[in-house]
C-alpha cells in the first residue's frame, strides 16, 4: 500500500523469531518493489508474491544475484567462500557507499537487506544509523532482527517496523506437506510443532536433523547426570562445522524451558518429566530464573564467540544439579 501510494518508508524492520517467513517477505517485496519501476499492471496471482511476475527480466536477475540495485549483508556477504563471520562488520556498511554514490544500475529504486541486524557489531550499528538518519535518495532497506529489542533504540526508531508472529500448527503442517518431507502423522510430528516454536526453519530442522535426538540427550544428561555424556555432547556442539546446530539446540533449550515454565504438557513423551521435576525442586520463580541466566549466557556466547562447549557444560550442569536437588 505504502508504495501504491508513493510513500514508502526508507527503513523497514521485520521483526519476528526466527524461521517465521521475515527474509522471505524481503526478497518478495524486494522483487515487487523492482518490478513495479517499469511495469504499471502488476500479473496477478494469489501466491502471496505481492503479485510480481516472475519472468520480468529484472526479477529474475535479482532472483539470480545478478541486480545492480540490490545488495545484500549478512556475516556470509564478503567473506571468504564458505565461511561464516561472527558478526556484521563497520567495513560491510562502509561499503554501501558506492552503491549509494552511483545512479541505480536500472530503472526502480535501490533496495538493501540486512540479514540479519542482530549480527551488526557496534560499530556498524552506528555506522548503518549515520546512513538511516540522512537516507540516500531513491533507496529502502529491510532490516531482518530475531530480538529488536537488543537492537540500538535510535536504530529502532528510523525505522518502521513490521512484525511477524509465530506460525500455527496448520500453517506449519502445510509447509512440512509443500516440502515432501517424509514424517508421519502422530506423536513426532506434533512434538516438533511444539518445539518449533512456530518457526518453519525448526521445524524442518527437528524433523529432518538432529534435533530431537539431540532433545533426548540433553534430557537424559540432566536426568542422570552424567559427565562423560555431557562432554560428548557438548564437544559435538562445539565442533568447527557445527555452528547451526548448536544455534538451533540452544533455541530448543530455551523453548524446553518456556514451556515447562507455562506447564506445556508433552503427553507421551515420558523423557519431558525431568524438566517438571526441575520446577518442583526449585520452584517456579527460580526456573524463571535459571532459563533467564542460560538465554543471557548463550546470547553472550553468539555475541562475544565464546566456548560454545563451556555453555553447554555449565548450563547443562545447572540444570542436572536442580533434579538432584530434587531427589
């Protein structure tokens, strides 16, 4: 509607958990934003692609990377072939300044995503603010951030926000149908809907990964408590080529621990019972708590790229002495 009218905002941030649809809708908005510049009658569909036409020949260059008026940043942009930064640098957004410079390579306005500004190391954070606060004519960009209350308050404020909530449980299954993933109906497909979060990437992550075999070894770690299990674990999870599933366990553990916070009830999965026993130990005022201290602790592990297999020990080791508290 925005850009119907003629006044689309320059900063637009898509706020959301992760694996809700957020750089989806940026790279379909961006692609409509490009076809609109030299096509006035939009092809109308119903696939909720803002009625872009796929064969315009701008949309397909920017669907193959190849558009002069788009750039994207994210701690992969730049780096060297298949590595992975721990953070967006000053030099990324100092970079920006010769697309900004030049005239748009076509017809349209020049778009920017920034996948993801949580990633934005504080220099670069204020660095992107500098730009936002006097924006270059002709240009939008769509911030994509999992927690934008972490981001810089003055960020926050130039920019319109749109958020994204949770997918339900028939959305979610819709998904892991259009994927022909190949789950069965019952108890393990609505275990990982509950665990998901809402979050699409999950989903498909637990039941096509590790993850919910890695969801019953951090339970019976805390359940029996044993050392040389919990090192195993956490050496895995701190292995070099292990980054994303580390990411999503750590996400798994916080949701274990929301809802057992809330009373979620499992059903059938009997190994969940730990977690309820930790809240009878230690009560529900110190595993609000404890859940705080251990999602503290990971986002300083992702910010500062601490030991990812001391997170784990420790966090893991917290727990584990709650049960023994309570036996």
């Amino acid at each position: 509607d925005a850009l119907a009218q003629g006044r689309l905002h320059h900063a637009w941030l898509l706020a959301g958990p992760k694996g809700v649809g957020k750089a989806s809708f940026a790279w379909v908005a961006s692609k409509h934003i490009a076809s609109k510049a030299g096509t006035p009658q939009l092809h109308d569909d119903t696939a909720g692609n803002f009625g872009v036409d796929a064969s315009l020949p701008v949309v397909k260059r920017m669907a193959e990377g190849a558009s002069g008026n788009l750039r994207l940043i994210s701690t992969a942009s730049g780096a060297e072939s298949g590595t992975i930064r721990k953070d967006i640098g000053v030099d990324s957004i100092r970079g920006l300044q010769p697309f900004f410079a030049k005239t748009a390579a076509e017809d349209g306005m020049r778009i920017c995503i920034i996948d993801a500004a949580d990633d934005l190391n504080i220099n670069a954070a204020n660095a992107l603010l500098k730009i936002l606060e006097e924006p270059p004519e002709n240009t939008v960009f769509f911030l994509i951030s999992h927690a934008p209350e972490n981001l810089l308050p003055t960020l926050r404020s130039r920019c319109r926000m749109v958020r994204f909530s949770p997918l339900g449980s028939i959305e979610l299954a819709q998904i892991v149908s259009s994927l022909d993933i190949s789950v069965t109906e019952g108890p393990t497909l609505s275990l990982a809907q509950q665990l998901s979060g809402g979050s699409a990437g999950a989903l498909v992550g637990l039941i096509t990964g590790d993850g919910l075999g890695d969801i019953n070894t951090m339970l019976g770690i805390i359940a029996e408590g044993k050392p040389d299990a919990m090192h195993r674990f956490a050496e895995a999870m701190a292995a070099p080529k292990a980054a994303q599933r580390h990411a999503t366990n750590v996400g798994l553990l916080r949701v274990l621990l929301e809802h057992t916070i809330v009373g979620r009830d499992h059903g059938a999965h009997a190994s969940f019972a730990v977690l309820a026993q930790i809240r009878d130990a230690i009560g529900l005022e110190a595993l609000i708590a404890l859940c705080e201290k251990i999602t503290r602790r990971a986002e300083l592990c992702r910010r500062l790229n601490l030991d990812k297999k001391l997170f784990w020990v420790t966090s893991l080791s917290e727990l584990g002495a709650a049960v023994t508290a309570h036996a």
